[in-house]
C-alpha cells in the first residue's frame, strides 16, 4: 500500500511521471478547448518532465483527491496552486515554493461587505478542501460555509444570489470576475501563501528529483518567465 511496492521503493511506471492536478483553477490550471490541461502548473510540471528525460501524464481529478491519490501511489506528484499548508504537510512532502497566493474575497458589486468581519453573519462559498474552506470553516463556523466542487461552480451560485461571498485564491478569483458581469475582488484579503508540488511521504528519490529541478527553474528565471506568461501585472 501507501503507492510503495513490497520492498518500500517508489517505482514511476516505466519512463512517465503522472501529475495530479484540478483544472478549474486558472492561469494554474484551466482545460482548454482541445480537452488538453493548460496553464502555469501544466508548463512547470512538462519542463520538469524534460529536465528528466520522463514523459509528463496529466491527471485532472477533484482538488480533495489529489492527496488520496498521491498516497495511493496514483499519482507521482500533484500541481495544483496547492498550498503548502503544515496540515498537509503532515501527508505529503512538499517541494521548494514555486509561486504565491492569496486568498481573495469575490462579491457582488455593491455588497456591503467590504471587510473580512463583514463575512460574519454571511454565507460564504468556498472549493472544497482548499485552504479557503479551513479559513472560513474555522473563522465562521459550519453553518456560514457553502462547499462547492469548483471555483467556478462556487461563483455562479454567487451569481445567483444562493451566498453572499466567495473566498479564493486570488489568480482565479481574477479569472473569475473577469468571466462574469457583475462581481469584483475586495481589496482586502485572507492570506497570503506558498504554492508548492507535492508528492507521496517515503518517496524521497522522485522528491529530490523534482524539488533539484524546480530549484535549477527559479535559480535560472525560468518560473518567473512561465508566470509571466499568464499572469500580467
Ligand atoms: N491554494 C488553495 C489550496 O491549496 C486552492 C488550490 C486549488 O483550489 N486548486 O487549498
């Protein structure tokens, strides 16, 4: 079990490296009209996979399954604006930093919550599993917190008035407002964190593998130049 063979070595399936991710989170990760997984983490995983002469396999699956995977040894490694939290550290391994987020508040315009304590008394929607549904889990309590699958499926039920705000990472929260009239990013935010890969606890050779390439990327400009490929400041 625990995605190791009976000797306790990881082995990667032939020559491909498989990525978990979930592509409902632009410019990290979005599906594109092709059907093929596109964005920065799509980019820095193929770059990764070149620098180890490996073929890249990207997995699209729920963003709450990718640490089940990667411990089930489904996954080589999950990309997935995936935060490097200390609760998720203590079931995966998580490589150097590669990028940051923040997590933005989206609501409609002329909302009255202007403030992160005006989230109070409302209902708020969130993707499951992700940093931003601990936050407000912990902050508002159950009651005040809508689950949604995606970002996307959080901010149409903002659309349709079913909740009051929605808490994000701010890259897609961008993403998002910008696909829909009528919404905008507080100026205020929740955190600010560190995105990072992740792969299986034990697996130590593919972790040191991937965590020497990403640190040759950002020693060498060559992650800021990917991110500057979709993020425009
Ligand atoms: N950064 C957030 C987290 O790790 C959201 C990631 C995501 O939804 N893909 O929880």
């Amino acid at each position: 079990g625990c995605g190791s063979d009976s000797d306790g070595v990881f082995h990667t399936e032939g020559n491909k490296l498989r990525m978990g991710t979930n592509a409902t989170f632009p410019p990290y990760e979005s599906v594109d009209e092709n059907n093929n997984v596109v964005g920065i983490d799509a980019d820095i995983a193929q770059t990764i996979a070149d620098k180890l002469g490996m073929k890249l396999e990207i997995i699209n699956m729920e963003f709450d399954a990718l640490i089940p995977a990667l411990n089930a040894g489904q996954l080589d490694f999950a990309m997935a604006g995936m935060t490097a939290s200390p609760e998720r550290a203590e079931q995966v391994d998580f490589t150097t930093s590669y990028a940051t987020g923040i997590q933005a508040i989206i609501v409609p315009e002329g909302s009255e919550i202007a403030a992160i304590e005006d989230l109070a008394d409302k209902k708020v929607g969130v993707q499951t599993g992700t940093t931003g549904d601990l936050y407000c889990t912990d902050d508002l309590g159950e009651d005040h917190v809508q689950r949604f699958e995606s970002g996307v499926v959080a901010t149409q039920a903002l659309l349709n008035g079913q909740i009051d705000a929605v808490v994000i990472d701010n890259e897609p929260a961008k993403a998002y407002v910008a696909a829909n009239e009528g919404l905008k990013i507080l100026d205020t935010h929740y955190a600010v964190e560190d995105y990072a890969a992740a792969i299986a606890k034990g697996n130590t050779e593919l972790h040191d593998k991937i965590n020497g390439v990403l640190e040759e990327l950002k020693a060498a400009g060559t992650i800021d130049e990917i991110i500057a490929k979709y993020i425009h400041e």
